[in-house]
C-alpha cells in the first residue's frame, strides 16, 4: 500500500497526458469506493477546467462517473484526495515516482 500526500499527487497530476488516469481508494469512512483524477478532453474549450476529479463505489465506475469536481488548479483536486483517499491503486506506467 502506498500512501501520498497532497504534492505527490499534485506532482503526479501534472505529468497526466491524454486519457491518463490516477485512481485512488477512498477508505469506507468516506464511503468507500475510488476517485479518479484525470485530465479534462475538452479542456481548454470556453468554461471547462483542466482537470476532473470523478467518484464511483468502485475503479470502474469511477472512470465513466459524471465529473464530481473540476478545476484548473492541481492543488484544489489534490488537497480533496489527500485528505480522504487511503491509497493509490492504479497510475498510467510512464508516471515517474512522486516519493
């Protein structure tokens, strides 16, 4: 199990290219089930944010879940899986370590 703080996963973010997800498990004090941090696609068209934050009661789906938050911020989205999510589950191969 590893666990990351808030600029580990800023620092991941910030490498995520195309459909490149991160997915985190959300303890079952918090509902359990995953987050996925990702890109936006439609990003930058006129009001839409960089990045999405989508939840799910699993990895699955999570992934296909109507977007729970979006920002152009990394930080914002990272601070929120920081201080709930467990553990990370799943990175795109090419993301270098953030530890």
């Amino acid at each position: 199990m590893e666990f990351l703080n808030k600029k580990d996963i800023i620092q991941m973010m910030e490498q995520l290219t195309g459909e490149q997800k991160l997915v985190f498990k959300l303890p079952d004090t918090y509902g359990g089930g995953a987050a996925v941090l990702e890109l936006n696609p439609l990003y930058p068209q006129k009001k839409q944010k960089k990045f999405i934050l989508r939840t799910g009661r699993d990895a699955d789906v999570a992934k296909t879940a109507k977007p729970f938050w979006s920002s152009d911020k990394a930080k914002d989205l990272a601070g929120w899986v920081a201080d709930r999510a467990n553990e990370i589950i799943e990175r795109p191969a090419p993301l270098k370590e953030a530890v």
